[in-house]
C-alpha cells in the first residue's frame, strides 16, 4: 500500500497540480491570513498549511527578504 504524499508547505500550485495527476479529488481551498491583512490581496506564495481530508488551508508566505 503506497502513502499519500504530504502536501504541507508546497506552494498551492504545485500541490494542485501533484494531486491532480494522482487523480485525487479537487479540495475545498480555505485561505487565512493575520487579521489585519484579511481585506488585502495575499502577498507572497500561497502554501499549504493544514490538509484534512478534502480541505486544504493555504497562507501566503514571502519567498524573499522583505526590500529595505
């Protein structure tokens, strides 16, 4: 019996596209962020942060050192 990958910390695209191509369902996507930040579009990567069963919450995350 093969196990699932594990799909925390991929950026939301990768992982869509992996879970696809095991021909596994399409997950409800469930966005958080800080407070403050929740009228704002995402900055940064989305990742996956929690998988439970067909939810998957992503948050975004900045791939680089803030500028300066």
């Amino acid at each position: 019996m093969s196990q699932a990958p594990s799909f925390l910390g991929m950026p939301l695209d990768a992982a869509l596209d992996l879970a696809r191509s095991l021909g596994l369902p399409e997950p409800e996507i469930i966005r958080t962020c800080a407070p403050r930040r929740r009228e704002e579009e995402p900055q940064g990567t989305l990742r996956v942060i929690r998988v439970r069963d067909a939810q998957w919450t992503v948050s975004a995350f900045q791939d680089a050192s803030p500028k300066e």
